[in-house]
C-alpha cells in the first residue's frame, strides 16, 4: 500500500519539496563524490537511467509553471521584457537553457499529451521535445491522439527509430489532399531512390524541415549498435497498436 502523503496545494507541495531538498541533495551530492571507476556497468546504466527519470519530472513541472507564470505576464511584472530574459537574470540560466525551458512550456501549452508523457517518466525530455517537433504538422483533430499512441509506444519500449516510424505513419494517414493550386510551395517535396549498376543505391530528395528531422532520427538509430533488445523484433507489436488506435 502507498503511503505517500498528496501535497493538499502548491504551499504544500514546495514545503514537501524544501524537505526533500536535503535528502536529494545528500544523495546526488554522494553520487557525485563516489569512485565510479569500478563500479559495474549494470550499476553505472541504472544510475544514469534514474537521473533521466527525475529530469522527466522536473521538466514536466517546470513547463507546467512557467506557462502559468507567462499567461499572468510574470516576467513584465518582474522587470522583465520576456519569460526567457526573466529566466537568464533571475535563474542563472543560459540563453540556451532558457530557450529549451520555453521550448518545455511549449509542451504545457500546446502538446498536453507528451508532457503528461514526461511526467509519467515514459519519455525522457529531449525526446519530449523531438516529437512535439514531428507532431507539429499532424492536423489539430488528430494530434493529441496522436501524441498519445507515441506516448504510449513509448511507455511500450519503443525507442526513436520506432517513435519516428509510427509518427511518420500516423501523418501519412491524416495528411489532408494536396491542395488544387499548382504554385504551392510544398508539392515539390519529395523522395527518389536510383539503383546504381552495381545495385548500390543513391536516395535524392526535397524535405521539410520536420520530415528530415524524423529522417535523421531512423538513420542516426540505425547508424547505433544494436544490443539484444533490438525493436525490429518487435514491429509488428507497435503497428498492431497502431492499427488498433487509428480505427
């Protein structure tokens, strides 16, 4: 049975935070100071995993506040022009950093689904990020649907490559009809493979800036070395729940 004891508002919740504060603090703090040259590598890959988990969290948090914060104009109020210029001089951040804060609210603001997907630690937060970048042109009606299967794949096991083939599914199958107009700027896209005379294979092609970096996500993943828990003996587990969502 849990015990854990639900914080009865934000008061609550930052006190609960303050306390465990400490604890945290002693804890990543011996992480850091311990002699990890040999430690084993299972124990290495379970520390660096759980770290990933705790960052989820905390990313989904701080989306979720900051987008508050910015709706009431928090930054102006605080003598600054922008959330992200608040965020450099009143956190310590980096303009960088502060950009990829913005980039986490956006989450909270627009893909719901993926930051309850952070918070749940089944996607870590570049991840996050990545498919709020490939869901973008997904139409609105079918995008937090959308979200979810990925989320959901996700939470399954599916690594980028497979996150980044079901996504490209999904948008084939709710893109709406090519527009009438001969001038759009958009219907030259497109992919060509050549085979050359010694069956060797040359690929030219016009992409969106999404599309190729879904693109460069399968290629980078296949580029990896693959351990025993390869998902290409499993796609037929993710295209089954594909099928099975999109009905």
């Amino acid at each position: 049975m849990c015990t854990a004891i639900v914080p009865a508002n934000a008061g609550e919740a930052l006190g609960m935070l303050e306390s465990a504060l400490t604890m945290q603090q002693v804890a990543l703090g011996f992480l850091a100071d311990m002699d990890t040259s040999g430690m084993p590598v299972a124990a290495l890959a379970e520390c660096l995993q759980s770290l990933e988990r705790t960052d989820a969290v905390g990313a989904a948090a701080r989306g979720q506040l900051l987008a508050a914060f910015d709706a009431q104009d928090g930054s102006v109020a605080d003598g600054q022009r922008t959330a992200r210029t608040w965020l450099v001089h009143s956190t310590g951040v980096t303009r960088g950093q502060a950009a990829e804060h913005k980039a986490v609210q956006a989450l909270a603001e627009d893909h719901r689904p993926l930051l309850a997907g952070l918070r749940e630690r089944a996607i870590t937060r570049s991840v996050a990020l990545e498919l709020a970048k490939w869901t973008r042109p997904i139409p609105d009606e079918y995008r937090a649907e959308a979200e979810e299967i990925l989320v959901a794949a996700a939470r399954a096991g599916a690594d980028l490559r497979a996150l980044a083939a079901i996504c490209a599914e999904i948008r084939y199958r709710t893109a709406p009809p090519d527009p009438d107009d001969d001038n759009d700027r958009h219907l030259d896209r497109g992919v060509s493979l050549d085979t050359t005379f010694d069956g060797a294979g040359v690929i030219h092609g016009d992409l969106t800036p999404e599309c190729a970096a879904m693109v460069q996500a399968v290629l980078d993943a296949l580029s990896a070395p693959q351990g025993g828990g390869d998902l290409r003996t499993r796609p037929q587990r993710y295209h089954d729940a594909l099928e099975e969502a999109m009905r």
